[in-house]
C-alpha cells in the first residue's frame, strides 16, 4: 500500500487497500445483537488493579487528529476475566456531533452518544507493538458514554483539559487519577468477543470487553466532547467512529443473562 498513507474516517473503502487486514473476518466494531449474544457463567469479573493514579503523576493528553488519547503506565494491569494478564498502554474515545450519536459498538442497532476505550497488551509479549502483532496481543475494554444528569467527575479530568488541545498534534499534561471512575461501577456485566482495531492497521489481535453498564455525563460536558477538539483538516473532530463490520460468523459471549 501507501505505506502510512492518511486515512480518514470518509474514505473508508481505501482502508483494505492500503491495510490489507482492514478487509479481514474478524473486524471491529460490530453490532451486538443481545438475541444472539451466549451466556457464559464462566466468564469472571474483570478486575482492574493500579487504575488509581497519584495526582503528582503527570499524564500526557493529545489529540493526534483521530481522537483525544491519554497515555497510560504499564502499572495499570487488567488481572481478571482475562486468562492472561495485560498492562494499560492507552485509552481514547470515539464520539459523534451535536446532531448524532457516535459509538463505535452498537446494541440491538441502537448507537450510543460516545464510547471509552481503554488499550492494553498482553505482558506476555516485551512490547505494545510486539503484542500488536498476536491474535492474543491486544485488550481493549470498552463503555458506552450517555447524556445523564449531573457531572462525572472523573471524566471532568480528561474534557477539562480539551481546549488545551484543539489543535492536530497539541498535548497537555493531567494530573493522575483514579482511571477506574471512567469505566463502569460493574465489571462482572459485559459482552466478550474476539476483534480487531477499529483503525488502520485494523490487526485482527484484540479481545473485546464491553461492558453492560453506561457511563454518565453532562449535557455540558458531552457537548465539550463532541465540540471541542479539530481533526487534521481543520474541521472538528466529529464522528470519528467506524462503520460496524460483519460478524463473519463469529460469536458474542455475555457474563450475564
Ligand atoms: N479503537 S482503536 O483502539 O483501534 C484506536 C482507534 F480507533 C483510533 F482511531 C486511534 S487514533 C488513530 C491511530 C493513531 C494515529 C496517530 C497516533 C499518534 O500520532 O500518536 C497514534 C494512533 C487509536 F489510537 C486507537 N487505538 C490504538 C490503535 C492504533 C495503533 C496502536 C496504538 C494503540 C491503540
Ligand atoms: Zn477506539
């Protein structure tokens, strides 16, 4: 292909040409269709340890023209519900605009306002972009963000910080917190299913976990989200999620009934 030819969310069709696992079987995201999803009572809670960050810890917040990324230390370690152990690389989040809702993953057809993801690696591999590269490389646990009443807090430490980063390529600095507020109080209702990365290179490594129980925001603080942050030609940086993909097949296993 192009080599690290620009992609966008417009021009998907391009993507398979210039990454060949772009066009693959096992692509993400996709639509979970409860009707269809199998329960399986062995599927343990997931269990976060190290998510609670000092606040003299400075983490770096970008915007690299596709989303808003928050890198993470590898301190933070996903030791539950997973066979093996992973360590947090980064998390990012996809959102819409003001007229629409933005998830990557949908439920029964229904697409929420935006979504977390938060990246990890399986320790097993010396490095992100080792691990990258193994159908057991990658986790990635994933929530659906939705307009409720009051503020969250936790999700105030990341868009407080938006406009410092309006532009393509700026970073700014956070200050350590409990990373495990942005996800779900219940880690033992989720949806399980093996994936890919939403972005090019589209690495067919990725074992999803999404979980049942959404995060609320604001109105003021998803507006922030969907309206803050501009994309590499200088339009905001809306929509940036990707079409849901074929199941080719494959299964959603659910921890719950
Ligand atoms: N849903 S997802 O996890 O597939 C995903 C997306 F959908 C994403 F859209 C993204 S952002 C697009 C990829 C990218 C571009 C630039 C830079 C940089 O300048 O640092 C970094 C990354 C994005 F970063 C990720 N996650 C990344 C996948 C890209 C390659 C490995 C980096 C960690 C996980
Ligand atoms: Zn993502």
């Amino acid at each position: 292909g192009k080599g690290h030819s620009h992609w966008s969310y417009e021009d998907l069709k391009h993507w398979s040409t210039d990454y060949s696992d772009c066009g693959g079987t096992k692509q993400s995201p996709i639509n979970v269709d409860t009707t269809q999803a199998i329960f399986s009572p062995d599927l343990r809670p997931i269990q976060l340890s190290g998510y609670s960050l000092p606040a003299n810890m400075q983490l770096k917040l970008k915007n690299n023209g596709h989303t808003v990324v928050l890198d993470l230390p590898e301190t933070l370690a996903l030791t539950g519900g997973y066979a093996q152990q992973y360590r947090a690389a980064q998390l990012h989040l996809h959102w819409g605009s003001p007229s629409g809702p933005g998830s990557e993953h949908t439920v029964n057809g229904r697409r929420f306002a935006a979504e977390i993801h938060v990246v990890h690696y399986n320790t097993k591999y010396d490095s992100f972009s080792e691990a990258m590269v193994h159908p057991d490389g990658l986790a990635v646990l994933a929530a659906f963000l939705e307009v409720g009443r009051g503020e969250n807090q936790y999700y105030h430490e990341i868009l407080e910080h938006l406009l410092e980063i309006q532009e393509v390529g700026q970073e700014t600095f956070v200050p350590g917190f409990n990373i495990a507020g942005l996800l779900p109080a219940n880690l033992k209702s989720y949806f399980h299913y093996n994936g890919s990365l939403t972005t090019p290179p589209c690495y067919q490594t990725v074992k999803w976990t999404i979980f049942n129980q959404t995060m609320l925001l604001s109105h003021h603080q998803m507006s922030m989200l969907v309206s803050t942050l501009r994309s590499p030609d200088d339009k905001l940086l809306q929509n940036n999620y990707r079409p849901v993909q074929s199941l080719h097949g494959r299964g959603v296993l659910a921890s719950f009934q």
